[in-house]
C-alpha cells in the first residue's frame, strides 16, 4: 500500500514532456499533494494494528452458528475486559476503597479518614489553628459515637503553636473518651505536651522515638507598651505550661524550669524516666 502511495505521489508530481522530448519538471506544490497522500494512508495502516481501529471495522459480519463459534474460539484464545474494570488507587494522599454503610459500591477515600473511623488520629505537622480545630471536631465527633472506646493519638510532630496546642489538651480533659498518646518519631516543644497530656497509663512511645521540651518562644514589635505587654503573656503562659509539666509529670516545678531553660532532647527511655510517657512499647527487631 506504501509502495502504491509513493507512485501515486511521483505521477502526480510528473509533467508530460512537449514535443521537444524534454524531461518533466517536478513541481513542489504537486510534491506536497504526493505526501499528503502517504501521510493519509500512514494513518489507516497505522490505525489497522490498534486494538479496536480499522481492523474491527472492516471485519466480515459472521451470522448464526460460525458467529458464536467464532465468538467462543476469540473468547478462550484471547480474554477480555475492559479498563473501566480495573480500578487504580489515585496518586497523592494514600487512600484506601471503604463502603460507606448503606451504599451500593466502595469509594476511594483519604486513608487519615479512614483510620478515623477506627478512632486513630495522626498529629504529623506543625500545629496551627487550622489543624488544632481539625483534631478538636474529630474528637468531640468521636467522643459523641462512643465514651468507653479509647482514642489513639500518633504523635510525629516538630512542635508549633502553643495557644492551639492548649486547645487541643484542654479538649483532651474535656471529653470523657480516653485519649492514647503513642510517640512514633519526635514529639518536640507543644508536641512533648501533648504526648504528656494524654490518659495516665496510657502515655506510649516507640523504643527510637525522642522528646524534646524547652521554654515557649514569641516575639513581639510596636510601641513600647505592647512589647511590655506581650512579654507578660509570655512569662504567664510559661508559668501556666511548668504548672502543668509538674502535675503530668511528678517532677517539681523547680525542675521543669530548669529543664526548660534550653532545648532538652531526650530518648523514649529517659522520657519514661521522666514521667512524660508511662511505657516504652517493645518491638522485635529480628523477626
């Protein structure tokens, strides 16, 4: 067929010789109609060998028993299904396939609402307000579902906002679930608070995680009197977080502050000798 479009092309570039017998002159304009035409039939060859292309088209209809015999010799040679019958995880957030109860087929979703639903909440990021007001409605969501089932809070956090991080203890004392505070990476600054806020007893670690606690930090800029008043608020909720670092803890206040005074990091054991966590969760590590 190529070899077919490529003569077509050259007669239809050629001109007839005169009476001189001179040798035809090739045009480009007639060149360019030659090359349209192996570009067009390029295409259907090409489109011939794709599943579902002129191949299928042109394909004698078969009637009556050849038909269905034709149909089951394709069907064991060669099996089928379509790509809508495959279903994919989406790229991005890991999700997971859950069938809301009462819905006809599962659905894709985000696997931290997933997990949700098993009352497990993960604290991973920074805290802001944003996400303090995110941790405070699933608990007192959870909290509404079931008071006697704990909620188990995975802590792997920098630290962040002390205002929001006092939202979201003063909401752990608020519901009346327990709430299981495992540290699985690094409870650091408004983290380690938290990690200590949780249920007595129930405060855990995994055996490489750290703590780290020190002193809030803050700044402030403008007239003289603001800055005066800013620093207060700092001194009063550094006051207010030694309080209830001694209470969590069982170390006297003396100590916290001198604790506090500069970045103290700490291993999951020294933080269990410490009283911010009750355990260290032992793992195998050779199975």
């Amino acid at each position: 067929v190529v070899e077919a479009a490529f003569a077509m092309a050259y007669h239809s570039s050629s001109a007839t010789g005169g009476p001189s017998g001179r040798r035809p002159r090739r045009g480009a304009s007639s060149w360019v109609g030659g090359l349209v035409v192996v570009a067009c039939v390029a295409s259907l060859v090409a489109d011939a060998f794709t599943p579902g292309g002129l191949r299928t088209a042109v394909a004698p209809p078969h009637t009556g028993a050849a038909s269905s015999s034709t149909k089951s010799h394709q069907s064991r040679r060669r099996p089928s299904f379509s790509r809508s019958s495959v279903v994919m995880m989406p790229i991005g957030v890991p999700k997971v396939a859950y069938r809301v109860p009462g819905a006809p087929s599962a659905d894709w979703i985000d696997i931290y609402n997933r997990l949700y639903r098993e009352r497990i909440i993960f604290l991973g990021s920074e805290i802001d307000d944003e996400l303090a007001n995110q941790i405070i409605a699933v608990m007192l969501y959870l909290d509404t579902e079931s008071t006697i089932k704990p909620i188990y809070l995975y802590i792997n956090c920098p630290g962040g906002s002390v205002i929001a991080g006092l939202a979201i203890y003063d909401t752990m004392n608020h519901i009346k679930s327990k709430v299981v505070t495992i540290n699985v990476g690094l409870s650091a600054s408004m983290a380690s608070f938290l990690l200590c806020g949780g249920h007595k007893g129930m405060r855990l670690a995994l055996p490489h995680s750290r703590v780290m606690i020190h002193q809030p930090m803050g700044g402030a800029q403008g007239q003289a009197e603001d800055i005066k008043v800013e620093a207060a608020q700092i001194v009063r909720i550094k006051e207010n977080l030694v309080r209830c670092y001694a209470q969590m803890t069982g170390q006297t206040q003396e100590t916290i502050i001198r604790d506090l005074d500069r970045d103290n990091f700490m291993s999951a054991q020294e933080a269990c000798d410490y009283g911010i966590v009750d355990q260290v969760v032992a793992v195998d590590e050779y199975k």
